[in-house]
C-alpha cells in the first residue's frame, strides 16, 4: 500500500518536493514527523526526505521505492554495493564508498597473507586512512599494531608500484623493520626490491648501498634519520611517493631534515617559506589580539588569508606523496610542527595514555641495586636519568664484579645484540627521551623489567624555567611575595595562551622583540632576575614550585629539576607491549633520590594514567611478579583478557568543547581538514582500548530554510514536511541564513562558512571509524543536533550513537564514552515542534510588524513578548510611583527613604547629617542558619544579576564557557540534584581546609540524568590558581567576570553540602529623625557556613560598641531621583518566567537578548530593563491584534504540549496538529497563508495526477 503522493515524482517544480512513503512510515512506527534536508542525497545532492537517510539510501529521484529488506543492511559499504547496481542516474558517493571498500578489502587479504591474522579495529581503521593517501600520524599507544601496519602498508603501496622510504630513529631499528620486512617479502614470494643502510655494516657493504640509493634501483628503501642529516647530498633529486616515519620527533629535530623530507615528497623550499610564514603571522596575530588592536587584528587576517590561499594554490598544482608517521609520544616541535601542520594538514603534541600492563614499584636503597637486579632477574634494562654523579661504567664494572652479565648500549656496539639474543641479562643506557633504549626496542617476550636510578627528570637552568611566566609566577607564590604574585597574574589572566607563548619565545632568546610585548617583557625580565637572585640564597633546602624542585648545582647557579613522566611512560613501556592478544606483564622499579621528587612523578604521571601509583619494593612478591610475567608471554594466555581495539569519532559542538576534551587525555594531537580539527587522543576501559578523535561542529549544523512553502515549511502527502538546510555564517559581520547565497544578504561580504563543507568533510572520514558518538549538549537543542549528524552520516557509517556527559572530566567523558544510547525521538520532536511553533508564530506576526512600522528587524516570540509585557508593566508601576529617595551609607550598609518632593527628602537630609542616627533598639535571637540548595538556571541567573550586576546573557555565555573548559557541570537545568561525586567534591574541599565537621551530605533533588550547577574540581578560587599555573586545569581566555560567577557557583555548591548551624542574628532599629528602619546581621563569632556563603550578613560590630541611645553618624547621603517600585533586572525578569512557567532554562536569557536585539528593551548600567518608546508601542499593537500572544497562559500551554512531546505522551505529528488548529484560529495572517499553501499544493497534486 503506497499513499498517491508516493506515485509521482516532480523534477520541473522549482523547490525539490519529497513525497514520502507515508504509509511504510506509519507502519515501521518511526518518527512521527518527517523532515526534508537540503542538497543531502549521497547520490545526487539533491533534498532528501529523513526517513530515507535513516535507511541509508538515496532520494526518490534516484531510487523510486524502498528496495525490501533496505531496514536490515546496516553496513554503509554493502548497501553501497548493493545501491551502485541498482540506481540508475550515477551512483554518487555510494560509488565512492564501494570502491574504497573493495581496495580496503583487498589490504585487508594482503595484510592477512603477510601476517598471518587480520587486522586488529584500530589497525582497520587507520588502514582506510591510509588508502585514501593523505598523510597521517598513528597517533596511538605503544604496543598497538601501528609498525607490523605501516611495514604492509609499504609492501602493499611498493606492490603497485609507488616507491616507498623508511625512516627510523636507531639501528636497532632499522635491523628490526629489515628483517621483518624482507621476511615478508620471502614468505609471500613478492618481487619487489628492499634495500637498506646501515651504518654498523662493513664499508663495502655501505659503500653499494649507497649506490643503490642514488641509483633508484629499489622499491623500498630504510634507512636511520641519521643518515638524512650527514649524508644530505645521495638524497639530491630523490621523490618518493611515501615516506614512513617510525618516530618522527628524531626525524625533523633538525630543520634541515624536515626540509629534505617535504623535498622528496614534491614540496619545494617556496612551500616550505610560505608554511613558515603563515605560522610567523599567526604569532603576530596572536600579539594583536593580546593588545587589543582590531585594525591590526583585521590587517593580520587579511595578510593570512593571502598567504594561505597563495600555499594552497600552489600545493593543489602538483602531486605531493604521502608522509606516514606512526608515533607514540607525539612531542611538539615548535615552527617545524607548524610547517608540517600547514603543508600536510596534521600537528602532532602530548603524550597519550598508554596501554599498559606493568607494576610499578620504588625503593630509596641504591646500596641494595645488585641484590634487587638478581632477584628480578634477565631481560632487565637499567635507565641512568640525568643528575647521576657516579660513572656508567663504574657502575658496570661493579655489577660485573659481583657477577652480573650485563652490558652498556653504545651506537653501534654488541653489547645490544648480546642481550636481545640472551647472552647478556641486563642492558644499560641513559634515561632520555631520545634515547634508543627507551623509544628504539620492540622485544616482547625477552624485556620484562626496567629500573631506573635515579627518577626520570630534565634539569635546566631556573632562567630558562622562568621564561615561562606561570612557572615565575609560582615561584614568587611559593616564596610568599603576594605583590609580585598578583602583578604576574594579573598579567597572566590577560594574555592568551598564544601571547603567552610568544612571550615565553622572546624570554628564551629564540624569537624576536614584538613591540605589543615589550612592556610585559621588560617586566618579566626584571621579575626572572630577582627571582633568579633571590634562588640562589634559598635553594640549598630546595623551593618547591608546581611539578618542579628547584635546587643549586653547578657553582651554585640555581637549576630547575622537572620530574619526566614522558620518559618514564615510553622507557617503562618497553616491558609491556601485545602479544598474543593482551599485554605482557612488566615490572618498573625506581630507585629514587628522594621521595619528594618520586611524589613529584607520580603527581605529574596521573595526568595520563589517572590509577598510577608506586609501591614499596618491600612490599612485593617479586616471585609471583616473575611467575606472572612468564604466564603472559605464553602465547595461548595472556595476563589480561584480550584486547578490543575500537576507533571512535565523537563530534562535539565547540572548539573549546573538543580542546579541553582532549587535554584531559594529555594529547594535544591534531588532524587538520580544511579549517577543521580533529583533536586526537586514546583512553583504557577494562578490555577496550579507544582511539577517539573529537571534531567540533561549530553548533547547529542545519536550521529551518526560510524560503519555500509556509516559512520554509513544505505540505507534502498530507504532512507538513520541515525543510532544513545547511547554516552559512558570514565571517565578516556575523550573520547566519539558510539560503544558498555565495555573499551575506546583510553585508555582501564573500567569506561563507557553510556548514555544508563541514558535513563533506564528516562523510568523507566517517567509513574510517568503527563507531560515532554524537557528544553534543544534554538538552533539545543538543539531542537535534546529534539527530541531524545522525541523519547525514548513516549512509557513511556502520553505528552512530549517543553520548552525554554534564560535566567535562576525565571520568565523566570516560563514562560516556563506554556507555553510548541510541537518539532520544521525543527530545528530538519535542525540538522541532518549539522550533516550528517559534517559526510560524515568529514569522507571520514579524512580517506583519515589519510592515506596519516600516521596520525590517521587528520581531515577536511566544517566549520574548510575556517578557517584554512584564518589563512594561513594571515600568509602568515604577514612573507612577516617582519621587526622591535618600540614600544613606551607614556602617558599610545602605538605608534607603522614599520622599515624594524633593524639598522634605533635602531637609530630613540635613538633619541627619546633623544630629545623626539613633541607635532605638537591638534585639538579639538564636536562629538556624539553612544551607540553600545549588543553583539551578533561574536561581543562578538571577543571583549573578543581583550580586555581580552581570546580565542573564553574559551570565550564560560565562556559564557555557565554563562548562566547556571544564570547571563547571551543565548550566542548563532545573534540577537541584547533586551525585555521589558531587558530594565528594564537597568533602575533599572541607577536608583540606581542615572543616570535615561541617560536612552534611545531601542529594537535594531526586535522580536522574540532569544535575545541579556545580564545581567539577574540589578547587577555590585560590585552589584553582594554582592548578592553572601548574597545568592541571585549561582555562583559555577566562576573563576576570568568568572567575567571578565560577566563585558564586563553588561557594553556594559547597555550602549546600555543609550543616545547619544555629547562630546569633541581632537586629538593631535605628530612627531617622522620626523615620524607622532596621539593620539585620550575624553578630556571633567563629565560623559558620556563612563564611562560604553569605546568607546574612555580618552585624556592623559599631552599632553593639555604641549600644542602645548611642548615635552613628552616615558616612554620605545621596538624594537621587526615584521610586517605590523597583524597575525590573535580567535576573528578576528570568525568576518570574520560572515562577510563571514561560520559557526553559535554554530560553530565558534569549528572550531578553531578543528584545534588546528588536529594539524593544535596553539594559541600564546598573542593570535595570527600560522599555523603549518602540518596545511599548509593539506591545500595545500586539495586545490589540494578537491578545494570546502577549498573554502567558497561552505560552505556558504551549511549553506544557512540548513537553508532553519530550516525555513520550504526545508524537509530535498529534501536537504540530493541535498549534496549527490554534494559530489557525488565531493568526489571521498565517490562517491566510496556509489554507493557500494546501491548495496549492493539492491542484499540484491533481495536475500531476491527470498528466499520469
């Protein structure tokens, strides 16, 4: 059965219409409410309906019924399959899809004919995006699968004739990827020619290698890094189609290498210089913005746009190969990495959290070394970190002595071979990052131990240290010089992170003087030498500064010691790597300084591997460590279940959002399409490692189209059908339409954003990822977006899920990401149906406002318009009431009386001033002190109004700020429910402060997934500060007013966690020259949570020293003209919406920015809502024409329907129904325009209908 409007299709007509199987619809009890998507179709780019995107298939012009069965392939690439045979006018992406899949298949049967197993997820993953030839970083924990992959990828890409170098940082190394290599080669019988350089060879072997170099007569070639460097000139006019870097950190630490590797890959020194460029003018950028100088900033701008537009153009001329770079650490190199960010598209920072399966252990008894090493037996590698006094090889020749095998790792040396192969039982070498012994062996079942004398740790001169201003400042902090502190700071809180770098650039001598910083760098100069002086004095008892210690060696010149959790990770990691599908057991033993500097490690290695901890070596069994050590290198068990592998791509709305994301996985890793990045990182849950890479949409990705049918809302099949198309923002002015315009309506300007690059970008990436979570915000809003992603992204991807979190932390993404949820329907309709709601009630009254008032920006809302009718009124009540109020200063206190003439209000002024005020009474009770509950949206809106004098807007803004760099918990709630680790924020804040007792657990509100507005962290003011400047928390651009509202938050959050408490309030009358008026305040001593949160506040002490009859006098009098009635706040304003039930806490502080925007409203300085001469005459017509409109209870019936709608009682189709027969009653305007549209729409019909 098929409804008639299924039978047609209507190519002639000028806006796409989409008859929609309306009866397969109702039958398969999908969604009630169907939506047309602009330009959407995978295999024309034509409008698409969404319930043919949810089965992954193209629009009817492509594809006139639903093939049988389409429900049951879930599979983007056999549907694509499937799709190519049968469409008939091209097959678009689907076809794009079934090729990639057809080539990933024949990898995947290459890899397995090489290996002998097929590829692990992660490995999958990373293969399709190698076939698509972009160049790429493995950005992924060690052990996971990344070198036997890129050593078939070489194989497979040499197979077809692409020539292939690999690049490796030791010889070691290099011997390894040999060896497996050409073992493949043999076993497969492939005929493809490998040859490789090896320094430690003979000289004639050397010699004919580097003839084969410079002859091109191979498919794949290996080599070190090193010989790039001193061997530059047999790589001269050399071109590979793909370079394999193992460690790109050694390959590039010299500028020149970097350049030879763009070279052989087809980028020529002009591309590089432009890249180079491009990243000066970012830091110059940077300055400016710092500054504050707009013209500068828009100069800047311009300048960049030239030269990336000129690099573009001219990479897009040729063809450049494929850099591969599988690495594990990811360190940053500073402008290298830019050029690499701008030519390649990837940017490579952090350390990620490891997979690992080790124990780690301490001691402080170096005098017991020999005796641990027997016990721990071979295959041990002994790590000498920086500071070590005593001579290696003393320290061999004494362990020899005692009748230890072991050796010493030298470039080139046996001693290396000698313990690999077991003839030696321990190795020893230097402890840094570089180092081929911590980063250069994969040798699971030989290495099972690693000791390390002396904590892994830099050490550099404090100057250097302190050219980082958050490092100066904690160090005038530790030494208790507050002025300097605050100065620095202050400093600190107005730069942004990229001043801040440039500045630490300048302090380091390795950038030039910027004249924006040349102030704050004269400063900083003068800050670093005292401090520098000030060390010298001190540092033998050792200053302790964040993660540093700062002690004095080398004649006394002041050094800072920094514990290396970098190093420690990779060295430690080379005891436990895969094998036979979960992780050999390793054992990492420190034998420490101190155990100030080891705590000093541990504080720092929690960052990336949060359930780190170092046990007394005492403590072990280091027999059972042995016996299950050698449990989990038998290859038929493991030590831990195996391994699941799975790639996620999580999309998130903001930049911010996804950065801090990120961070708190200590990556900094990016991957660059076009303007978007892809933030990189991994995190370990039980059995399943996940690699996750975060993309920011930028917000909604799709809006209501605002031309065609009714307000861009179609009648199709008897439904109405919404149309949404991609949102473009004008980067110039800011505007955001639907319209396929190439220039902005509002300012003609041509830069467009266009959320439709963001959707190409998204489905050209998606078939690479096993899984993509939708991470968007916990609301409607949030819910549609992740609908609209889920739409777009179905034909492309195998599962598209939902995940949510309400506040940004390590566990809490963590959380959500292992446990995702399909898409909610009722929040999605109940979106669509307010939004459709705001669209005809918005449009139609707009349009007629902008006509009678000649006005093109007019608007009203069934939200904004109760508002602006209560602003009025107040208004109105406030200029009835007018006259003089007497402001007295008293005691800190303000006293108000109200005087209707100015005359008695100037008189009873100067008698005050006079004779003063008499003290008549003070009164004093017991009373208990309740804590309030957390804030909610309206009861935070209105106390940041109340007592920041902030707006609900900017309010919100801060607060979303807040949220998405991680401080706070989701601002947009109503719930005052507090979780299990909220109340466990409260507790270890009350127990470092040493006020346990004051601890009263509670819940507040019942469960559920929405929370209360609270702090994240157990951090103050102060506390947060300094996790600041150690790094333990991003704060980006948070301003001053930021902090602000996050101290209002933490204080209110902390004392709803603490216990009533009775006190003494006194309550002093005072007479006013026949006036009486009464001061209220707590007038008991000691703490109370008071001090936390002010609930009263403290009584003046004066008023109890001068005690009943004695007089004070005011400290001014002010005569100001007035009211008895006070004009409305923003915050007041949202707590009547509350009270009243108009509006949601999304909504609040747009229907006041909506009234400002419309002219209707402005906001005082002090904060007050003042109608304007327009905004009453609006709603003086809008009363008159559209009385429901204006009304609440019309408003409040609308959001009781929605949210009928958001609980499941209501489909949304049934409540579009019931608003239409309202609005139609109603609204004479939209009754005209849509009896209109459906009689246009059924002559269309019966047209096409005779034409059959």
């Amino acid at each position: 059965m098929h409804s008639i409007a299924g039978l047609f299709s209507h190519e002639d007509y000028a806006l796409t219409f989409i008859y929609l199987d309306i009866y397969t619809i109702a039958y398969t009890g999908l969604w009630s409410v169907i939506i047309a998507y602009e330009s959407l179709c995978p295999a024309c780019r034509s409008d698409i309906d969404s319930y043919r995107l949810s089965l992954g298939l193209p629009c009817r012009g492509c594809l006139a019924r639903v093939p049988e069965g389409s429900e049951s392939i879930e599979d983007p690439f056999r549907r694509a399959a499937i799709l190519v045979e049968l469409l008939r006018r091209g097959s678009g992406d689907y076809s794009y899809i079934a090729s990639q899949e057809e080539e990933f298949s024949d990898f995947h049967e290459f890899f397995r004919s090489l290996v002998g197993y097929p590829m692990w997820s992660v490995q999958r993953a990373w293969a399709r995006r190698l076939l698509s030839r972009s160049s790429l970083v493995l950005t992924a924990p060690t052990g996971s699968g990344k070198s036997t992959l890129v050593q078939v990828y070489s194989l497979y890409m040499a197979s077809k004739g692409y020539r292939v170098y690999v690049v490796v940082p030791t010889r070691e190394l290099l011997r390894q990827s040999l060896e497996r290599i050409s073992g493949m080669v043999s076993k497969a019988g492939l005929n493809i020619e490998v040859i490789a350089y090896d320094a430690s060879s003979g000289a004639k072997v050397r010699e004919d290698a580097i003839k084969a170099i410079a002859s091109n007569s191979y498919d794949i070639l290996l080599t070190t890094s090193a010989l790039i460097s001193r061997r530059r000139d047999i790589f001269a006019g050399l071109k590979f189609d793909v370079i394999v870097a193992d460690d790109l950190d050694s390959l590039v630490k010299s500028s020149k290498n970097l350049e030879k590797i763009l070279e052989m890959l087809g980028v020529d020194r002009g591309e590089v210089e432009l890249a180079a460029r491009i990243a000066a003018k970012k830091y110059e950028l940077a300055g400016a913005r710092a500054m504050g100088s707009a013209e500068r900033v828009g100069l800047l701008r311009e300048e960049l746009e030239v030269l990336r537009a000129k690099l573009a153009t001219s990479l897009s001329r040729k063809k450049i190969g494929q850099l591969v770079v599988s690495t594990a650490t990811g360190k940053s190199w500073g402008l290298k990495s830019k050029i690499l960010r701008e030519i390649l598209g990837f940017e490579v920072g952090g350390i990620l959290e490891y997979i690992r399966n080790i124990v780690d252990a301490y001691t402080l008894n170096i005098a017991e070394l020999a005796g641990i090493l027997r016990k721990i037996g071979g295959g041990t590698i002994i790590f000498i970190s920086k500071g070590y006094n005593g001579d290696i090889n003393d320290l061999v020749e004494r362990f020899k002595e005692e009748g230890l095998r072991i050796g010493v790792y030298r470039s080139g040396g046996r001693d290396i071979k000698r313990f690999l192969s077991g003839e030696l039982d321990y190795i020893v070498g230097k402890a840094g990052f570089y180092g081929a012994l911590v980063r250069g062996l994969d040798e699971p079942l030989r290495i099972r131990n690693a000791v390390f004398i002396g904590v892994p740790k830099h050490i550099i001169p404090l100057r250097s240290y302190l050219a980082d201003l958050r490092n100066l400042a904690l160090l005038y902090r530790q030494t208790g010089s507050e002025d300097i502190y605050r100065e620095i700071y202050g400093a600190l809180r107005r730069l942004t992170p990229s001043a801040l770098a440039v500045i630490k650039k300048i302090l380091s001598g390795r950038g030039e003087p910027s004249q924006g910083f040349s102030e704050i760098v004269e400063k900083a100069k003068t800050w670093i030498e005292d401090a520098v002086n000030h060390a010298k004095g001190i540092c033998r008892d050792g200053i302790l500064i964040g993660g540093s210690l700062v002690i004095c060696r080398r004649e006394g010149m002041p050094e800072a010691v920094i514990p290396d959790p970098m190093t420690y990770i990779q060295a430690s990691g080379r005891t436990s790597r895969i094998y036979g599908g979960g992780m050999t057991l390793g054992l990492s033993i420190v034998v420490a300084e101190g155990e100030e500097l080891l705590s000093l490690l541990s504080e720092r290695l929690r960052r990336y591997i949060p359930n780190i901890s170092f046990k007394k070596l005492e403590d072990l069994d280091l027999e059972e460590v042995k016996r299950e050590q050698d449990r989990s290198r038998r290859a038929s068990t493991s030590s831990i279940q195996p391994i699941n592998v799975r790639n996620v791509l999580m999309i998130v709305e903001s930049p911010t959002k996804a950065r801090t994301i990120a961070g708190l996985f200590g990556s900094r890793s990016r991957r660059l399409i076009g303007p978007y990045s892809l933030y990189e990182f991994s995190l370990k849950n039980r059995e399943d490692l996940y690699i996750v890479s975060v993309i920011a949409t930028m917000g909604h990705v799709f809006d209501l189209s605002t031309s065609g049918g009714l307000y861009g809302v179609l009648y199709e099949g008897g439904s109405l059908v919404p149309r949404y198309g991609f949102i473009r923002r004008c980067q110039q002015c800011g505007h955001q339409y639907t319209d396929p315009f190439d220039r902005c309506p509002r300012c003609g300007g041509s830069r467009i954003r266009s959320s439709e690059d963001l959707i190409m970008i998204l489905r050209r990436i998606s078939p690479e990822y096993d899984e993509i979570l939708v991470a968007t915000d916990p609301d409607q809003e949030g819910e549609k977006i992740a609908w609209d992603l889920y739409l777009a992204l179905k034909p492309y991807s195998r599962k598209i899920l939902r995940v949510e979190f309400h506040e940004i932390t390590k566990r809490a993404v963590a959380e959500a990401i292992t446990s995702p949820r399909s898409i909610s329907r009722s929040l999605v309709e109940a979106q669509i149906v307010r939004r459709l709601d705001d669209r005809f009630t918005g449009f139609s009254i707009s349009q007629e406002l902008q006509e009678r008032f000649s006005m093109r920006w007019l608007g009203a809302g069934r939200v904004e318009t109760p508002a602006l009718s209560w602003i009025v009124e107040r208004y109105t009540q406030y200029r009835s009431s007018m006259g003089y109020r007497l402001v007295i200063r008293v005691m800190g206190r303000r006293v108000y009386l109200f005087f209707k003439s100015r005359d008695e209000a100037e008189a009873i002024s100067k008698r005050i001033s006079e004779h003063g005020i008499l003290i008549k009474s003070i009164a004093r009770e017991k009373r208990i002190i309740k804590p309030p509950p957390p804030y909610v949206t309206d009861t935070l809106l209105y106390e940041v109004s109340s007592k920041l004098g902030i707006s609900a807007s900017t309010a919100m803004r801060v607060a979303q700020d807040l949220f998405e760099t991680g401080l706070i918990t989701y601002h947009r709630t109503d719930s005052t429910r507090v979780s299990q680790r909220g109340v466990e924020v409260a507790r270890e804040y009350l127990s470092s402060k040493g006020l346990s007792e004051y601890l009263y657990p509670r819940g507040w509100g019942e469960g559920g997934a929405h929370e209360a507005i609270r702090p994240t962290q157990p951090l103050d003011l102060e506390g947060l500060e300094k996790a600041y400047l150690e790094g333990r928390v991003f704060w980006g651009a948070l301003s001053k007013t930021h902090m602000r509202v996050y101290d209002l938050i933490f204080r209110r959050f902390i004392a709803s966690q603490m216990r009533e408490e009775e006190v003494e309030v006194c309550t002093a009358t005072l007479d006013l020259e026949g006036f009486e008026t009464y001061i209220e305040g707590i007038c008991s001593k000691g703490f109370s949570l008071n001090k936390i949160y002010q609930v009263l506040p403290e009584f003046p002490g004066e008023i109890l020293v001068r005690g009943v009859g004695g007089t004070v006098y005011p400290e001014d009098i002010e005569i100001v003209r007035g009211s008895t009635v006070r004009l409305l706040t923003s915050g007041e304003l949202v707590r009547i919406m509350k009270e009243r039930g108009v509006g949601r806490p999304s909504t609040y502080a747009k229907a006041i920015e909506s009234n400002k925007r419309h002219g209707y409203i402005v906001e005082s300085k002090r904060g007050y809502l003042v109608p304007t001469k327009l905004g009453i005459s609006i709603l003086d017509y809008l009363r008159q024409r559209y009385p429901s409109i204006t009304g609440e209870a019309h408003t409040r019936e609308l959001m009781k329907i929605i949210e009928a709608v958001e609980r499941g009682e209501k489909r949304g189709t049934e409540a579009l129904g019931e608003l239409i027969e309202r609005l139609v009653r109603e609204n004479q305007t939209f009754s005209r325009l849509y009896s209109s549209i459906i009689s246009q729409n059924i002559k269309h019909v019966l047209e096409g209908l005779t034409e059959k």
